[in-house]
C-alpha cells in the first residue's frame, strides 16, 4: 500500500474519533477544539482521497468539497460566536 493511501485512512480514522467531541444537550450544539480537529481531518481525508478528481476539474467532487469547506467554517464561526457571548 502507498504511504499516501495509509495516511488518508489515518486521518479519516482519527477525524471521526475526534468528531465525537461535537455534543448536544439541552442548551444546543457545542463543540471543542477536538470537534474542529476532526472536522479538519475527515476535510483532508476527503480532499487526500479525491484530489485527482478535483484537479481534473470534476464538478461533483469539487462542488462537494467547497460545501463541506463551507460547512466547516460555518462550525468554527459558530464556536467563536458561542465563545465570544458567553
């Protein structure tokens, strides 16, 4: 196996471990600075696993990954907002 394909399987391993940090309870979403790192890792897993076809100009994948970019930065503006009012 190509070193490549081991460290995209351990980043995506590891990122959904560490998005288990996101919790809800009775006063809404949170989520910690693990709850980022696994969002960022399971990002470049994706972006590790189908860069080929992003660099190639697919639509599907690059339309995927900006909404999942997206996604996360709407996670971590959310977590400086909460931090920030409370």
């Amino acid at each position: 196996m190509p070193k490549r394909q081991i460290l995209i399987g351990v980043a995506f391993a590891l990122g959904l471990f560490l998005v288990a940090g996101y919790t809800i309870d009775n006063r809404g979403f949170h989520s910690g600075i693990y709850g980022i790192l696994g969002s960022l890792l399971l990002m470049a897993a994706y972006l590790g696993t189908f860069w080929p076809q992003i660099k190639a100009g697919d639509r599907h994948a690059r339309r995927l990954a900006c909404l999942l970019a997206v996604l996360l930065a709407l996670i971590i503006i959310l977590n400086i907002a909460e931090a920030v009012l409370a």
